[in-house]
C-alpha cells in the first residue's frame, strides 16, 4: 500500500501527463459514448493531457444536480459533469496535489470562454477528510470517482465522507482498480 506522500508525490511529480503512467491499469478500454466524446472535445487540452482515470463514472440525468468528484486530478470528469448539469447544476472536485489542482483551475477560465459554465469548484485536500472541504452536509446529489478510491489508506474514512454529504437517496459513482486474488507484492509496488 502505498502512502499518501508517495501517491502525491506521483501525481504531482512524476506523472506530466496521461502516457508518463507506468501501468496500464488505470487506463480506460473502452471508447466513450458519442455525448461524452463531444463533451471531451470542448474541454481545455492541458486538462484532458492530464487525464489518469480507468473508466466512465458519470450517470445520466444529472441536469440540476450537485455532483462531487473525488480526487479530480486536472479536473476532467468535473468538466464534462459541468456540461452534463447545465447552469443550474454545480460540480465540485478534491483532489490532495496542488499541480493537478492549478491544471484544472486553469481549465476553468478556457471551458468558462468556450461553454460558459460557470458551475464548478475545485478545492485542495483529502478525499479522507471531506468534511474540511466547507460543503455542508447533506447537499450532494451525486458523488463521482474515477480510479482514486483504491489509493486510499482510509477508505472507510472516504465512503462514511462521501455517505455524510449526499443527500437522501443521493448515489455514489465510482469506477476503480481492484483484484479479485491477493497481489504479488512486487505488482503492488
């Protein structure tokens, strides 16, 4: 299991952008629908150059709703939830390094030219501690997740978080690595 300083460490340092990943693990296989392509399309291209996730996470029908994505990386997934909302929606996104934060945030001012959304938020801190990131209570319709929560240390602290945040019959997204069998440790480092 690896720390918290060596996964920041990682993706701030030594990941610059999607093809410096050394595994293929955290990759996604299978092409997006043609709604999500386009969605793709209008985002900033130093966002999507700095893409790691594994998979497609986001639900239909999300119009109106507030979607949280945890561990946002460079923010990808939140822009394409942003279109997916609509102005009356919001999406935030957490993620612990500052790097992937500052991407996306610059991300922000080039989709904010281009689509006009304004409906997203970014915030630096841990996914185990998402009751520091000042968003009450009960106020989340959607929680998203692209391949982060396997590099948790605490992933009950992470699920007991994001439960703490939705609202009543709010739903949790997440597409992650897992094993079905114990890992040969020199695979897990």
């Amino acid at each position: 299991m690896k720390t918290t300083r060596e996964v920041s460490h990682y993706y701030s340092e030594v990941l610059k952008k999607t093809e410096d990943l050394s595994t293929n693990a955290c990759t996604t296989s299978a092409r997006p629908p043609k709604h999500i392509i386009d969605c793709i399309s209008r985002i900033d291209p130093a966002v999507n150059n700095k893409y790691y996730g594994c998979g497609l996470c986001i639900p239909e029908g999300i119009e109106g709703c507030t979607v949280l994505d945890l561990g946002c990386g460079s923010g990808r997934d939140v822009f394409i939830a942003s279109q997916l909302v609509g102005p009356t929606g919001h999406v935030f996104g957490v993620d612990m390094t500052t790097e992937q934060i500052n991407t996306a945030i610059a991300g922000q001012k080039f989709n904010k030219v281009t689509n006009n959304l304004q409906n997203t938020t970014f915030r630096t801190g841990y996914i185990e501690k998402l009751n520091t990131l000042n968003v009450p209570p009960q106020s989340v319709d959607v929680v998203i997740s692209n391949c982060v929560i396997n590099l948790s240390p605490d992933k009950l602290a992470v699920l007991q978080g994001a439960y703490d945040l939705l609202k009543e019959g709010g739903e949790l997204y997440f597409s992650d690595v897992y094993s079905d069998r114990r890992v040969p440790e020199e695979l897990r480092r």
